[in-house]
C-alpha cells in the first residue's frame, strides 16, 4: 500500500464501480469506509517519514470494499473527480478523499484546494481586452435583435415608452412592483417641478415561494388582494374616492409587448416557475384579479424595473439614458434612436429599449465548471447565462458551488463534505458579501459564517481567507461584466468616446451621460460597486469616463412605474 502525505497530510482517494448508486453527499458508504481503512493504514505506514510535504496522492478503484487497482498518482491542480470518470468509461461513482491532516483542521489537501481556486480565477478573469471582444459581441447582438423580433440573442424589446417623465408631471398615482424577491404597491403624489415626489407610502411582501411555482390565478389573485388592502388604507386627500385608479405596473421579467400597456410573457426567471401564465397578457390577469377583488383601478402602464428605473432618473436628471438593474436578477434598458430600431414603424422620435441582457448572448463569457452545474441544476438551464453570472440570485451560489468542490476534491472543511453546503440556498449573496467585507483581523466573521451556515467550525485562517479570494473572483467577474455591459450600451448610442474630437481628445460639448442603477446587489455589495466602476474607467479611459456618471438610483421599479403612468398620453392624472 503507497502511503501519501501532501503537505503533511495523508491522503487515500477512491473511485469505485457503481453497484449500490451514490449517497447525496457523492460518497458511496462501503467505499468512504474503505477509503478510512486505506487513509489509516497510509497513516501508520508513514509515520516513521516525518511530515514531509514532497510526496504525491494516489487513486484507489474500489469495488464494495476490495481494491481493484491504483489508477496512478496525480499532484495539485491534477485530475478533478469528473475526469476520473470520464476516463473510466463505465459508470462509476466518485466519493471524496479521505484526508488526516496533521496541520490546521479542516485544511485537507490544501494544495488542492489552492489549485482550484487557481484554476477559477483564471477562468473568471476579465481583462479589459476580452471584454471589449464582449463589447463587440453585445453590440452585434444588440443590432440583430433591434432589426427584427428574434434576430439576435439580446431580445432587445420594445417597451412602447417614447416618453419620458421630465419633472412637471402632478396627480396621484399607484404603482406596483413584481419583479424578484420584493412585491411592493405604492401610492405616490407628483408635484411637477416644483413638489417632485410630494409623498410616498408602500407596503411590501414577499411572495409565497409556493406561489412562485404555482398557478396564475393564484399568483394574480394573491397580488390583487394585497393592492386592495393597501388601496383601503389611504386617507381621504391621498386618494379620493369616487375615482378609478391608475396604476404603473412593475413586471420585471420578459414580456412581448405590444403597447404600453399590455405584453405577453415570454418565460419566467429568477426562480419563478408558473407555466400557466407564460403567453398570456399579465395586464389582463392582473386587471381580471383586479376586478375579483373588487377593485376600481386600471393598469395604465405595464413596465420593467429597468424601464421604472430610466423614468425615475429621467424624472430628475435628464442626462439619464441608460438604467441597469443589479438585484435578484440583472438587466439594462436605455434610450435608442427610433432611426436605428428597423423593427418599429412608429412615428416616435426614440424609444426605450429592454435588453433583456441576462440571456445567453455570447458563448465567449467567462464560465467555469460550476457555472455549468448551476447552470443544468437551475429551473431554466441553457438559459439567462449573464445573469446567472453576475445577478445576486447566483452569486452565493457560486461560491458555495467553488467551496463544495474544495470540500469534496481536496477536503478542505475536513474528512467529511459538510451536509449543509450541498443545500443551494445555504450560502447567499448577502452572505458572500458580509465574508467579502470581513475586516477582521482573524477574519472572524468569515469563521462565524461558515459555521453559522455551513455548520464548519474552528476553521483556520487560511480557509478563511482562500474563501475570501472566492467571494473576491466571483464578486470581480460579475461586477466587471456588468461594468463592461454598460461600457457595450453606451457604445452602441455613441457615449463611449469613440467618436473623440482632435488628438482623440472628447470632442469638446460631448454629452454627459448618466447611468442609473438600482437593485440590492449593486447598492449593499461596495466592493461589486468598486469593481463595477474601475472597470469603466479601465475601459472607457479616464477623460471620458468623465463625461459617464453611474449612480445609485434607487425605488425607480416603484415611483418609476408611477411616472411613466402618469406621462404617458393614455393616463390622466386625477
Ligand atoms: P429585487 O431584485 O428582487 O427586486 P433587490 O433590488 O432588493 O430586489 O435585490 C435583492 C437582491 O440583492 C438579493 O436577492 C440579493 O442577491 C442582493 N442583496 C441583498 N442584500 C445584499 C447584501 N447585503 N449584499 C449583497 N447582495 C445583497
Ligand atoms: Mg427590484
């Protein structure tokens, strides 16, 4: 028997033939036991060899508890498991190494673990020539899809908005926003220039995660009842009665419009799953659950949280041209030339136009092997590949994904692959955040997190900062993506100084352009938001990205509805 110590610990790895399938965890009973049996032995058989770190690991094909052969011996950075199985050829199940180490516990084969997180930033690394070649990409895909319905892989949607709030709008309005994890309504009182935003209530809930995967009637009806609780809670100046309503709907997911206010959807994202609705017009579902409620209220505009976003910058800052949403979900809408949209033949100056850029419109982005598995394990595989990473719904979920390979290649929180970090909820985004942002000197948040959420305690400085290196090339990659998606937009209008005056300086009376963000992810992660910016200036350079403002813009998926309910020809103020 070949004993093995990688860095002063002893290591016995198995692959076994398939007879009994795999446990959850990936580690089959009979073999783990095995495995303990070979890692023992190893123990024994090289104690007398002090704990040198120059020896290499090996492979046992294991089947129940013999041995069948030793598939050879692999160094750091080697063989991942799913290699080994494809090399075999016949099903086999994998099960994790069995590791004693006499260093830190729960550091594994920490080699191991270094050479995946090597082997993850390289593939998350964005610099700024690739993602100019994105750029290029996001552009052409942009083009396609504006000449006709489905012409690319940027959707590219019409939103029928070719107005724009500028400040003078008045009246009372509601407003309602489903687009994620919040579903707000709002009422909100508009004071033209001089008032603004006089007064502001909303109410806020959280959808039923059975009602995200349920039926549409149930879905509609449970929105319906909370817009008329809330409608019943207004006093008499706020909103008078005897007056139908107008409302500004905030649906932030994709939709085939066909006006301002109604659009079919095309498919849900961001964990919602309610087939029943996907095709049909959700303003008739809601205006229908509306009325079941009793209710005298009218949608007189259905729009994205991108779009809300633009009005509610617009409403402030004219130089507002493009919105970018960073929350559960990403996505980025801006004003385009009526010119350079072959697929409307309206008589409008501009209009805004949905990107829908989480979809999959480039084979080029950077993704790693996790990436695909969220990817296949997700309720739309094949789709959404941006969002899925960059948006705050996946962030965490990569990092858990890097920390599970860690865990079950190279053993890093110890023999066993901690049960709770096969849960994918187990570590989310605001979590990642909170490790990201540890300023501790021991990092103790880090430590209190893991324990808190993955059930690994004691763990060693060391593993406390390998994970803050994940949560930096996850956080990196998709702030740099977002960044470098905003450079690509302001490109396509001609705001990104390539058009620059003599000597390539800015031309002088080069327009300012600002771009408004919204969304939990952009606003409470300061080192995405760091990245986010960097990456601009990086690519835009430095004189021009002075003439590019991105800034926090936040409630544009509530007030922004409102005001676009209100400046749109077919919804009077009351
Ligand atoms: P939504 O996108 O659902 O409308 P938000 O804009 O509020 O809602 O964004 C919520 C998302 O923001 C969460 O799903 C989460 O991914 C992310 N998020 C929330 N809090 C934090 C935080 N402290 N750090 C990082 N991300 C966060
Ligand atoms: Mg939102």
């Amino acid at each position: 028997m070949t004993a093995c110590t990688i860095n002063g610990a002893f290591v016995a790895k198995a692959v076994f033939s398939s007879t009994g399938g795999e446990s959850s965890a990936g580690v089959a009973a009979p073999a783990r036991s095995r495995a303990q049996q070979i890692a023992s032995s190893c123990r024994s058989s090289s104690s007398s060899s002090s704990s040198s770190s120059s020896a290499t690991s090996c492979f046992f094909h294991l089947q129940g508890s013999k041995i069948l052969k030793r598939s050879g011996y692999y160094s750091s950075g080697d063989l991942p498991w799913s290699a080994a199985r494809r090399k075999s050829g016949t099903p086999v199940c994998t099960m994790a190494s069995t590791v004693v180490s006499k260093q830190a516990k729960g550091r594994g084969n920490w080699n191991k673990s270094l050479s995946i997180l090597k082997e993850f930033q390289s593939v998350c690394s964005t610099p700024a020539e690739s993602l100019w070649s994105l750029v290029d990409e996001m552009i052409a895909e942009m083009e396609a899809g504006l000449a006709k319905e489905g012409g690319g892989k940027m959707r590219m949607l019409l939103t029928f908005v070719d107005n724009l709030p500028n400040g003078n709008e008045t009246g009372i309005f509601y407003a309602l926003d489903l687009g994620g994890t919040n579903f707000r309504v709002l009422r909100v009182q508009l004071g033209g220039k001089e008032g603004g935003v006089m007064r502001k209530e909303s109410r806020e809930a959280a959808i039923p995660p059975e009602l995200m995967q349920g039926t549409n009637k149930e879905l509609f009806d449970y929105i319906a009842k909370e817009l008329a609780d809330f409608a019943c809670t207004s006093d008499e100046n706020f909103c008078p009665r005897g007056k139908r309503l107008q409302l500004g709907f905030t649906f932030s997911f994709p939709i085939h419009q066909t006006s301002i206010k109604s659009g079919n959807l095309i498919n849900w994202t961001k964990g919602f799953a309610v087939p029943d609705t996907v095709g049909k017009d959700v303003v008739k579902e809601l205006e229908a659950a509306i009325t079941r409620q009793g209710l005298e209220m009218r949608v007189s505009a259905l729009v994205n949280d991108t779009v809300g976003t633009l009005a509610r910058g617009h409403f402030v800052d004219e130089d507002v041209m493009i919105s970018v949403i960073l929350g559960t979900g990403t996505n980025a809408c801006y004003v385009e030339d009526a010119a350079a949209i072959p697929k409307w033949h309206g008589r409008s100056r501009f209009m805004v136009i949905n990107t829908e850029w989480g979809s999959s419109w480039s084979d080029n982005l950077p993704r790693a092997d996790v990436d695909e598995a969220l990817d296949a394990e997700s309720i739309n595989p094949g789709d959404q590949f941006f969002e899925k990473l960059v948006s705050g719904m996946y962030l965490g979920d990569i990092l858990r994904r890097v920390l599970l390979k860690m865990a079950t290649e190279a053993q890093l929180f110890g023999d066993e692959v901690p049960s709770k970090l096969l849960s994918p909820l187990s570590l989310t985004t605001p979590k990642m955040c909170a490790m990201h942002h540890d300023e501790t000197s021991d990092l103790h948040e880090v430590g209190r997190i893991l324990s808190e959420s993955i059930g690994v305690d004691d763990t060693s400085l060391e593993v406390r900062q390998l994970v803050v290196e994940v949560c930096e090339a996850v956080a990196m990659r998709a702030a740099r993506l977002a960044g470098a998606g905003i450079v690509g937009i302001l490109k396509k209008i001609g705001r990104d100084g390539s058009t620059s005056g003599e000597n390539g300086s800015v031309r002088s009376g080069a327009p300012r352009t600002v771009v408004a963000v919204d969304g939990g992810l952009y606003e409470k992660y300061p080192r995405f938001q760091e990245h986010l910016q960097k990456v601009v200036v990086e690519m835009l350079g430095e004189e021009t990205a002075q003439q590019v403002s991105i800034e926090l813009s936040q409630d544009g998926s509530g007030v922004g509805a409102a005001l676009i309910a209100a400046c749109c020809p077919s919804a009077p103020s009351l």
